[in-house]
C-alpha cells in the first residue's frame, strides 16, 4: 500500500488551499488552468448522475494528499502521519 500511496503524492495532485469544501475542485483548476469556479460547477453538476458523481467526489476526497502530503484514507488505515 505504501507504494500506491507514495505514487498518488508523486503526481504533483493536491487539494488546494482556497477550498471551499474538500478542495477536489480547486486542485483540478489549478492542474488545468481552468477557473475555479467552472470546475466547482462541474462538479456541483456531476452530482446530478446516480451515484456516480458524489461516489467519485468522495473516492477523490479521500485518496487525495493535502499540502503536507498527508492522505486522509492512509491515515485512517493507521499510515505515514509525519511529514
């Protein structure tokens, strides 16, 4: 696990520090260039599909490292807590 864990943080992807909630939306702004608050009504849209867009929202919630590199869901099965 460690491995998979060490690669989401070698993507360079985190959660951005102007979050309104989980900071998904702001991450893939500042990845794409696109203006945050398209994504953030991306998103909002996606929801609309069953189960699809809140599921991946929170798939992406919680495999997504913050500033520090911490990962929620690594954390929670009890992982990497320095740094």
């Amino acid at each position: 696990m460690r491995k998979l864990f060490d690669a989401i943080r070698n993507t360079g992807f985190r959660r951005g520090p102007d979050r309104v909630l989980g900071g998904i939306a702001g991450s893939l702004a500042r990845s794409t260039g696109l203006n945050v608050w398209l994504i953030r009504l991306l998103v909002l849209a996606s929801f609309l599909l069953p189960v699809l867009g809140l599921g991946a929202y929170l798939v992406a919630w919680v495999i997504t490292p913050w500033q520090d590199g911490s990962i929620p869901v690594e954390q929670a099965l009890g992982g990497r807590l320095e740094q």
